[in-house]
C-alpha cells in the first residue's frame, strides 16, 4: 500500500515538473518594433539628444560668409519661393519630398520655411535619414527680411497672461510618472534601418503637426502637455496647467517612459522650433504629438525677457524673385 501510494504521488508530482521546465524553456517574446527601433536609434547617435544638437542657425550667420556653405532647401509653396522671393540660391522643394530631394545636396542643408516651424520636421527627416548636420533656418525667411516677417508679426500673443489655465510665476508644474506601456505600431520590417525609414517616411506623408494655443488652453487636460523649458524659467514666467517638465528627454536616459502613450503629447517651448524638432522626433516612434504652434511666444510674448520675436529681429538681406 505505502509503495501504490508513493507512486500515485510521484504521478500526480510529475506534470508539475514537466509544466516547471517548460516555462523555463519558454523562449522570450520577440522584440516589438519599437523596441528594435529604439535599440537602433540609441547605437547610432541618431537619439533625441544627438538630433538637438547645433540644428539651427541665425540669418546673419548665414548671410553673405555663410551662403555659399550650405544647400538651402526652401519648403515654402512655390508660388510664394517665386513671387514672394528667396535667397539666391536655395532650392525650392517641399516637405514631403524632403528626403528624396536632399539627395541634390553637395553641401550641408539648411532647411526655410515660413517660421523656422515646419523646417524642424523636415531637419529631423533628414538628420535621421544620414543628412545628420542639417539644420533650421531660425525663424525662418520672417527673419531673413521685413518683407517676409508677417507670419511671425501676426501670430505673438498674450492668450496666457490671465488666463485661468495658466500657472502664474514660480508656476505648478505636474510631477511625472513611468507608464509601463510604450508605443506599439506595426511594421513591415524587422531591422531596425528599415524601420526607421519606415517611420520617418509615416511622418513626412503625416506633414507638419501643430496646434494653436487657445486649443491647448481651453482644455489642457484633454492633452499630456510638456513644457520643454528648464527649472528656472518655469519659476520665471509660469506654465500652462496640468503640464510636466520632461527635459532632458532620451530613450537611452529612459525618460520617453514619462511619456503618456495613450494621450496626444503637446510640447512647448520658446518659439515651436525646438518642439517642432521634438514633436517630428515623438511621431516617428509611434506617439500621437504634437508642436505648440510659436510656442511661448504665443502666449507670454509681453512677459518674455529673451527667446523674443520682435520687429527688430528680420535682418534686411536680399532676395530674388522669379516672377
């Protein structure tokens, strides 16, 4: 009898060890395509860090010694690159075959456009498409000549200052989490190259991603809002509520994991052109995001002791026109 019953219990202990081993043996899951993505990113250089690194360049840093230094693409409409005018020289093309264009390039590229906005998208494009020391026309033609600076002359504001959304100075900003969850998109690829490509691709066919402040300030909470400033200057001048201060933001220093996948990310800073570059940057890795169109400029421009648009920044520098 005692032998019967050891062997019932071997028999009844033996599945346990089979289903033990088994999920030891289990292989791990394969990496998901962000994963690989963000794994490749972070060996080649190419992370956010690297990509805001010395992308962007004054007017007069460009004028006359510097001209001839750069291929400048000019992705403004080509009725206004012909009518309108632009530097002698650049290269009208647009955003969507930013890409494929640069190609042409023999030169470093400068990228113009309207406001300096829609180039951060097409720079971070290029820097992630091997043109890695690209950069932003600052401002955009608005400051290469008075004759160019409505965009920039019509869109500075104060929709923030009193406004009930808006933390006043030393400001309340919101602290961060980690989400557990990372953004998920299905690629046809498996390298991390060619998903790269694929992605950069997804968001130049997507076009410029931005949104105007009052929207932002009517609901902040429909948003994940970063405020892309240091400690300092939040103290300074506020922040709209509800918004995190997520800076430094890398994948290899794990801070994208402060990141909400679920909501819309808005990111502002002083003028849109750095969001810009932050907003091209979070679409290519699968989030929903979004530029705070001319960023602080928008909202505070009175209040502002620097990062300013005023009418004293167009330089007079010449341009041709072709019809």
């Amino acid at each position: 009898m005692e032998k019967l019953l050891k062997y019932f219990l071997l028999i009844a202990i033996l599945p346990m060890f089979v289903l033990v081993s088994c999920e030891r043996d289990a292989p791990d899951p394969p990496p998901t395509s962000f994963e690989v993505l963000k794994d490749y990113l972070v060996a080649q250089n190419l992370d956010l860090n690297n990509m805001l690194d010395g992308w962007i360049t004054a007017a007069d840093a460009v004028h006359g010694k510097g001209i001839d230094d750069y291929y400048i693409m000019d992705i403004r409409s080509s009725g206004d690159y012909d009518t309108l005018g632009h530097i002698e020289g650049a290269v009208n093309c647009t955003f969507g075959s930013i890409v494929a264009d640069a190609a042409n390039a023999t030169k470093p590229i400068l990228v113009v456009c309207y406001t300096g906005q829609t180039a951060g998208h097409a720079v971070i494009a290029l820097r992630l498409s091997g043109y890695t020391d690209a950069k932003v026309l600052k401002f955009g033609m608005c400051s290469w000549n008075e004759h160019f600076a409505g965009p920039w002359n019509n869109n500075t504001g104060n929709e923030a200052i009193g406004n009930a959304n808006w933390a006043t100075p030393p400001g309340d900003i919101s602290d961060p989490i980690v989400y557990a969850d990372e953004p998920n998109f299905t690629s046809s690829f498996t390298t991390g190259e060619d998903i790269l490509k694929e992605r950069v691709d997804f968001m130049v066919a997507n076009g410029f991603q931005g949104i105007i402040c009052t929207d932002v300030l009517a609901n902040p909470t429909n948003y994940f809002i970063n405020n892309y400033w240091a400690e300092g200057d939040v103290e300074l001048y506020g922040n709209i509520k509800s918004a995190y201060r997520i800076n430094p933001l890398t994948l290899a220093g794990e801070e994208y994991k402060k990141l909400d996948v679920a909501e819309t990310i808005v990111t502002y800073c002083w003028t849109g052109q750095t969001s810009s570059m932050i907003t091209a940057y979070l679409n290519v890795l699968g989030y929903d995001a979004k530029s705070l169109k001319f960023g602080a400029n928008a909202m505070i421009h009175d209040n502002l002791e620097s990062h300013k648009w005023t009418v004293d920044t167009p330089m007079e520098y010449e341009y041709l026109t072709t019809k």
